[in-house]
C-alpha cells in the first residue's frame, strides 16, 4: 500500500484532499435545482405515450381518430407517421435498431406505440386512453436460453438476416489452455446462478423538452442524459438534421446509473413532433414507463467453474453466459465487446488460464443492458468470482480470507497482465483485505459464529475481494459508435484570476462541480470558489462521450489536470516576463511562482492571469485558456475488500446485516466527504440487489416490478449502517493518480452480502441462492439442505 | 373550483381543476422545488407540509387542500435565512442528485418540531417514506442530528 500526502493545499485552496462543501448544493437546498421536468417554454404542449399492453403481437389496426377529435388534442403520432419522416426506428447504441414507435409489430410490454401531443399533460394521459388498437398475440419469450431454442418464434423478423434471436456469441481468453487447466486439476467447483435483472430506477424518471425553431431550424432538447455530446450525434445521424443546429442540454438530473446513457423513443418522438407542429414540446414518463420501458440492467444467466490444485491454488476459469438483451439490443458499451467488460470476472487473483464464452438473445422483454452504477458488465463479473471463490475456499477446506490470500496478485506483480487482456494497473489487495478483516475482527468473529451455531444460531460472514475495471477508455479498443471514449476539458482563466472550466462529461449526483474544481485549484492554486464548472450544454462544451461506468474521474479527470499543467506552464513564462527571470529559474508552489533563492520574490496566479490579457511578453499568444482530450493510456482498476456479517432466522429465512466493513482503494480520493457518499449509495445498491430488489416477468411477458411497491428500493429504514475505511494505491499512469469510485460499492458488496447469507448455511451444505435472496428463498434452500 | 390556500406564508385564491393533483398545482405556480418520482405515494419526493404534516402531494387532490397552509422547500428559508435542515443537509453532505432533498428536508423539519432530539432510529423511521437512490442515507441522518443539535443549541 502506498499513501500519498494530500492535502497539498491549504483549505483556503481547496485542492485535492479536502472534504470542501459542495458548491451545488446551494441550489438543491433551495428548491431550486433545475430538473428537465422544471423546464417551462412559451406555447408549450406536453407529450403522452400509448404503451403496448402486451409482449409480443402483431398490430392489425391503430383507431386514433377519438383521440384525435378529443377538445387540446393537437396531434396524434402514431409509427406510421414517423415512418413517413424515415424516423420510425433508431440506431441503438450498440449498433442494433429500435423501434421509435411500432409499425408492424409490438415486442415487449410497454413498447410505444403512438404519442398525443395536447395543450395540457393531463388531456394528453386521457387522449392515449381513446386510442385503440388491435392486436394479434404471437408467442412471448422470457428467458434467453427459451429463445434460442428450436422452433423458437423469431422476434426480430424486421431484421433481413435474423434467422434466431441470438444477438451475439462473443468469448475471450485462451480456451485450449484453460481446458488444459481443468485436466490438470485436482478439484472443480462450479456455480450456475442467475444475476436478476434490476433497474436503475433514478429518482427523476427520463424526460424532455424539445424546442425546435421553425424559422433558424434550431433544434434544442432538453433531456435527462448522462451523454449530452453522443446524443447530439446520434440526433444528426437520425434525423439528418444538421449537427451545428442541434443543441442537447442535459440540465441537472436527478440520478442517472446507467438509466439515462440511452437514446430513448419518447426524446426522438418529441422531437419529432415539435419539429412538425413547430412549438416545444414536453415529454416526462411515468416511474411505471420507466420501470418497463427504459434500460434495464443484468439478467445475466451465469455458469462458473475454477479449476484447483490440492493447495487451493486457483489454476484457471471457465465461465458461460446467457444474457438476455430484451427486445432490441440497446446496453450502451463499447463496441469491441459485445458482454461488456465481464472479462474482468478472473479477478482479484493470479492464474493464468481463463476462458469466457457470452451469448445474448432477443427476448420479449424490455431492452436495455446497460450498466447500473457499474463499468459494463462488471458487477456481474465481480459477483461470479467472488461467489466461485467462496465455494472454492469450503471445497478445499480453507478460510475464504485465506484462500484469497494465497491467490492474490502481489503487489509486486503489477502492471498484471490478466487472462483475458486486461493490465492492472496497481493494487494492494492483501492490505485492503487485512485492513477490512482487521476492523471486522474477523477471527473473532469466526469464533463467535462457531459458538452460535452451538446454539442453533446462524451467523455468516461474507467476503468480497473486488477489483474493477474503469474509466472507458483508450481509442484503440474504446468506442461507442465508432466515437472514441476520450473526454474533455475546457478551462478559461479570466484577467481577474477567476476561472471557468467546461467538460464533455455530465454530473447526475457525483459532486462535479466541486472535485472537478479541486483539480484545478490543486495545479494551478486558484481557490476552488474561484472555479466555476459548466457541463451538459453542447453548445457550450467541449465534445466528450459522457459520465457513466466511472469515467468523469479516470478520463475527464485527467484531462482537467493536463490542461491545468499545460495553462501553468504558460503561466510561467508569464511570470518569468513580469520578474524578468528565466522560467528555469521560477518555483511553483500552489498558487505563486517565486524566484529560485528568494521567495519573497514571486508573483500570483492572479497576476499572470491579469498579465495574460494586459502584459503578454512579445513572443507569446494572448490569454491563458486552453482545451484538452484526454486519450488514456490504460484503464483504472479501483478494488477493495467488503466484510459482512449476517444472522439468518433459520425458522423464517430472514436476514439481517449485522456489519458492513468496506475497504476502498480507488487511489488518491479527491474530495474524501464526496468519495465516502459514493461508497455509502453504492453499498446500499448492492444490499438491494442481494436482498430485494429485481424485475420479473410471468409467462405472458407481463413485467412484475413496475412501481416502487412491487420493484423494492430501500428505505432509510432497511438501509445497513455501513464502516467505511480505506487504502490508497494511486493509479501510476493517470495524472492525479486517481481512479474512479462511483461504481465500485454497487460492483463489489452484492458478493459480500450473498456470500454471508452462504456462509451462514454453508454447514448446512448450501452453496448457493440466487438473487435476491428474499425470505422464502432462504428459509427453502435451508429445508432443501436439512432433507440432504 | 376555487380553493383559499396560504402557501408559503402568503394567502392565495386559485381555480382548480377537480382532479387536479396538489404536486401539479403546486408546480403549477412556478414552485418546481416539490418534486415527483413514482406516482404511488412510495417515493417522498412530493413531500410538502399541510398545516405542518408532511403530506405526499402526488396524492392529494388541490383542492383538498382549501383552507389548508401549505409549506414547500421554496418556504424554508426563515427572513432570508437558510433553515437550519438546509444548512446541515449541506454540511453533511446529505445530498448528492438534489432530487429527494425537498421532501427529505420537509419531512426532517417536521420530525425535529415535534421531536428535537430523535434517535437514530426514530430519524430512519420517520424519513422511509421518503426514498433517496443516491446517498444510503447515513449522511442523511447525520444532517437530521446535526440540525438538531444545532436547533437544540440556539
């Protein structure tokens, strides 16, 4: 483990290190944030989306004429008007396509099917009521693996060469050496186990404005996206609009995770329509349509299997994947791999061989995949060899924490080349583990659950040993839609030593208006309530893919750092021109140049940045602003360790989390109080994915889960207490050293809550319960095991 | 129909639609503080204050509101002052999209006029009516303590 020394800077500074107050929050606590659905414009209409009741059935006839006649009904929008405009399908961000508004078939329950645009928001709700549609009920499929089946009903019959539903068979890894791994082995151990699918479910639900100008052609929307640059592009593309003339404004979103990266219909029907009607339109979906119709996340159908020597020695990996994709492929991830980065799934621990095969299907079920507070795909990965691990550890007869240890990359190891091609960047994970163990007082508490288990009591404790991988990524294997996935930043520093800093990335919740001016005030020594920081206006930032799977710090992060490096080093010839010394000759430290030798020689920051506009030395560019992408050269691998202690009621199968240590180390933290929020909201993600939170689906393709009384998100009052500790082992190829932590909590813990809930069963002989490990699940898998 | 409600401090004489629901109202006026997040009564972001009882306006009707006292975010602020929940959901760090915040605050200010110095558990329960996806809700509790403390103390 290695520590740094942050803070650098003196709180009057505010850089790096400092837990400052957030400066966005002045306007929250008033009321006064502006959200997409607080966007009022003159002449506005107000948008409503007829869904499809059912989840798959030919549309024979859609009767819009009711509605039409209806007293504030302006107009009524059905595919077949969109397909008159070449609008009624959209490219996805994977490259699939998606149905806008239905033409000829509905393929999942809420698909839109037509949009009334009406003066008011309430008419607009009862004008879909008078809409009526026939329809003809096909065969529904719910499980990707019932889709590939023989016989199975093809789903995507509008694609020309879809003969099956299999969206994609991707693998990585070396396949002949892992199976030379497994004939070597002493021991297998293997687990099959259903990641379920969840929603991010943000608190704001997505929405827009549209306002399209019918005199410029000005085209401005207004629109919950964590991507507001990708989305102008994928505007463009679709519309054949012109890009200049397309403005996306993402204002402040009320939570994002994953939920708000993807185009949906509702912004390109909006659009549309203020685009024909010449007037703004608005579009604000409901939590249902937002449970049913916008990106989900998971469901992922998990096989895995390690291969062990008679030391506990890890020798390989094999792991098989069934994803089910819903009706239209539309995760937003990088091109190259279609399941994400689930590749990670080898770990935290050092083997040579492993090999991944993935196969996504269409099912009739809602689209999305995306990644929910997670790097694509890394959750489930980091649950399938953390769960694998468990098991291994009580196959060979070892503690978990000790067979974690003995197959731990070393410190010295890295940068670890992984078997599937990543390079680990640095890691300690040793330390976080003896860190996490030591605060639980782990040994104890192994003492403490063999004596309950005396009285029939059952204690479990659960690890999770995480590595990550984020910040999305390096333009030679990142990109979405051919876009590379660097990102940007802007910085102006104004004559009177002020400073505005413009980034490509969008803050849903995460502080960027604060850390991201600690970063500034940290290189060049301007108080961070010197900076302000604009995003999510394409028109007034510079182009970048967007805030999501842990990249603002990893990518946009560094690139405020380098331009920061780039304007202090001009800044030095500047200083160096107003106390006619050589730059060689000047000291930095934060916030003054001064003479080498005699420091009471020196000049501001604040006085360069006068200069720059009033004093420039003959041969040098006037003003101090600059842009920068940053391209990285690797991604960041943040990791740590999760301890949970359970008790399960063996009469009820009831849980309850009893501790929660986690261990972090996502490098040097920026701003502690922010980090420490992030963790928090992301262990409370994890414990509702192991504990309640999923979205089902009967037989008919009906969603079950589509309001917060059936799709459970915790309370304050479920809620574990959590302790919170960390190590930091910076990253060594990102300029601040920092790497990402939005993600890490909901990637790591999910294992580490299961895994306790096992390990308070595993004498019982239970090795596994899928998520969520509701009550009746528990209590049954305690009965299976007690018949033997 | 015409309903008589005085809304943050000041009286005011509306017509409403019969159906109309009192979130729709209330941002109706420009108020857009008061938020909506589930439609079903199970999220809090509509939380307001009627006659000081944290209400979800998402399933009021506007008019049963008539001659009631409605208090939103926007009518926290005590002679331009921050409320003492507002200062401490900042200092806490009880907050991270802002979306919950309106209702989480209205419903913490009504727990600590009735009850100063809650426990923690008496905080968690008074707020899981109100759902935040962003914070786990620890920092939560620490601004309803610390704003408590801080009431207690002036």
């Amino acid at each position: 483990m290695t520590t740094t020394s942050h803070p650098k800077t003196p709180p009057e500074i505010g850089g790096i290190g400092h837990s400052i107050r957030r400066h966005e929050d002045a306007r929250f606590i008033q009321g006064a944030g502006n959200y997409v659905d607080d966007i009022e414009l003159k002449g506005m209409l107000h948008m409503a989306i007829l869904r499809s009741p059912v989840a798959h059935a030919k549309i024979l006839s859609i009767d819009t004429s009711e509605a039409e006649a209806m007293d504030g009904v302006v107009a009524v929008v059905t595919g077949e008007l969109m397909a008159q405009h070449n609008l009624a399908w959209m490219p996805t961000l994977s490259g699939d396509t998606q149905a806008v508004l239905a033409t000829d078939k509905v393929r999942f329950q809420g698909q839109e099917v037509a949009a009334v645009i009406a003066t008011d928001s309430y008419i607009a709700r009862d004008a879909v009521s008078m809409i009526f549609v026939d329809y003809e009920e096909l065969p529904v499929i719910t499980d990707p693996r019932q889709a590939m089946a023989e016989g199975a009903v093809v789903i995507r019959d509008d694609k020309e060469d879809q003969t099956d539903n299999l969206v994609y068979d991707w693998e990585s890894g070396d396949k002949d050496l892992t199976d030379r791994a497994f004939a070597e082995a002493d021991k297998v151990v293997s687990i099959e186990t259903h990641y379920p699918r969840s929603h991010p479910s943000p608190l704001e639900t997505c929405g827009a404005v549209a306002d399209v100008d019918p005199i410029t052609g000005q085209v401005t929307v207004y629109m919950t996206s964590q991507a507001p640059h990708a989305h102008r592009t994928v505007f463009a593309l679709v519309t054949g609009l012109p890009e200049q003339n397309i403005r996306i404004i993402s204002p402040d979103i009320g939570g994002g995770f994953g939920n708000k990266v993807p185009v949906y219909p509702g912004y390109v029907i909006a659009t549309a329509a203020s685009l024909l009607i010449g007037k703004p339109v608005k579009w604000v979906e409901s939590r249902t349509e937002n449970l049913i119709s916008t990106g989900f996340a998971r469901d992922y159908h998990m096989k895995g299997e390690l291969a062990l020597n008679s030391e506990g020695r890890i020798l390989g990996l094999r792991s098989e994947i069934w994803s089910d994709q819903g009706a239209f492929f539309s995760d937003a991830q990088p091109t190259k791999f279609k399941a994400g980065l689930f590749h990670i799934v080898t770990g935290s621990y050092d083997y040579p061989a492993a090999h991944v095969i993935a196969h996504g299907a269409y099912t009739n079920k809602a689209p999305g995949g995306v990644a929910y507070r997670c790097s694509f795909r890394v959750t489930e990965a980091s649950y399938l060899i953390e769960r694998l691990v468990q098991n291994a550890a009580y196959e060979i007869g070892m503690d978990p924490a000790e067979f974690r240890s003995l197959n731990f990359i070393k410190p010295e190891q890295f940068p670890y080349h992984s078997p599937t091609g990543f390079v680990y960047d640095s890691g300690d994970y040793e330390a976080a583990m003896r860190k996490a163990l030591g605060i639980a007082k782990y040994e104890e508490l192994r003492e403490e659950q063999k004596a309950a288990r005396e009285e029939g009591r059952l204690i479990g404790l659960g690890l999770a040993s995480f590595t990550e991988v984020v910040g999305a990524g390096g333009s030679d294997e990142y990109d979405i839609l051919g876009l590379k996935m660097f990102d940007s930043a802007e910085l102006r520093i104004h004559p009177t030593g002020k400073a505005i800093l413009k980034l490509g990335v969008r803050s849903q919740g995460q502080g960027h208006e604060t850390t991201f001016a600690q970063i500034v005030a940290e290189e060049l020594g301007i108080p961070v309530g010197d900076i302000k920081v604009v995003e999510g206006d394409t028109d007034n930032t510079p182009y970048g893919l967007g805030t999501y799977a842990s990249r603002s710090t990893p990518v946009a992060g560094a690139a405020t750092a380098v331009i920061s490096r780039m304007l202090r080093e001009k800044a030095r010839k500047i200083a160096a021109h107003l106390m006619e010394a050589s730059p060689d000759d000047l000291e930095w430290e934060p916030g003054k140049f001064s003479v080498a030798g005699s420091p009471d020689k020196f000049v501001t920051i604040q006085d360069v940045a006068f200069a720059a506009y009033t004093n420039m030395p003959p041969d040098t560019e006037y003003g101090l602003e600059g842009v920068h992408y940053y391209d990285p050269p690797n991604m960041t691998y943040p990791f740590g360790t999760y301890v949970v202690v359970v008790e399960v009621d063996p009469e009820t199968g009831v849980w309850n989390v009893d501790r929660m240590v986690a261990v972090d180390d996502c490098g040097v933290r920026i701003n502690p109080m922010i980090v420490e929020g992030q963790i928090q909201g992301g262990l409370t993600e994890g414990f509702a994915a192991a504990a309640m939170q999923w979205i089902t689906f009967d037989e008919d393709g009906n969603c079950i889960g589509s309001n917060f009384m059936d799709y459970l998100v915790p309370t304050a009052w479920e809620t574990p207490r959590f302790e919170l500790d960390e190590t930091v082992t910076p990253s060594p190829h990102h300029p601040i050293g920092a790497k990402g932590v939005g993600e890490s909590a909901t990637v790591g813990s999910p294992a580490a809550y299961v895994n306790a809930v096992i390990d308070a069963l595993a004498h019982l002989g239970v090795r596994n319960i899928d998520m969520p490990l509701l009550p009746d699940r528990v209590w049954s898998a305690i009965q299976d095991a007690k018949k033997g | 129909m015409q309903i008589n409600i005085t809304f943050n401090g000041t009286a005011q004489t509306s017509d409403v639609e019969p159906r109309q629901l009192l979130v729709d109202y209330i941002r109706g006026t420009g108020a857009t503080g008061t938020h909506i997040g589930c439609d079903t009564t199970s999220c809090g972001a509509c939380t307001v204050l009627v006659d000081g009882t944290p209400m979800k306006s998402c399933t009021m009707f506007a008019v049963q509101a008539n001659g009631k006292s409605i208090t939103t975010v926007e009518g926290l602020k005590q002679n331009g002052d921050l409320h003492q929940i507002q200062a401490s959901f900042k200092e806490k760090h009880g907050l991270q999209c802002g979306f919950c915040t309106p209702g989480m605050m209205l419903t913490s200010a009504a727990l600590l006029e009735e009850n100063p110095d809650p426990s923690e558990d008496e905080i968690r329960w008074a707020i899981s009516g109100n759902i935040c996806r962003c914070t786990g809700y620890i920092n939560i509790v620490k601004a309803v303590q610390h704003a408590g403390e801080q009431l207690r103390n002036s």
